[in-house]
C-alpha cells in the first residue's frame, strides 16, 4: 500500500494535462482575439471598397 501511494504521489501525468488545457485555452484566447481584430479591419476594408466602387 505504501508502494502504490509513493507511486502515486510521483505520479506527474495529471498536472502535466492540465498544463497543457491551459496552454491551449491561452492560445485560443490569442487567436479569437487576432481574429476579431482581424474580422474588423477586413469589415471595414470592404465596405470602402463596395463604396467606391458605387459611388
């Protein structure tokens, strides 16, 4: 029994999981930000173009 609690106080695999979770959710928030950004400035862009090209 004490083996198996050593063991299982070593045990890394769980923290390293969640290190990756939160990783990715950062990464995630990063591209959901550039995207939005990026969404914009294009909105705009081509609503200047459809304009000029009416007008």
């Amino acid at each position: 029994m004490k083996n198996l609690l050593v063991r299982f106080a070593r045990n890394e695999s769980g923290a390293t999981a969640i290190e990756y979770g939160l990783i990715a959710g950062l990464i995630s928030v990063v591209i959901i930000a550039v995207m939005a950004t990026v969404g914009t400035g294009l909105a705009t862009r081509f609503t200047a173009i459809g304009t000029a090209l009416t007008g």
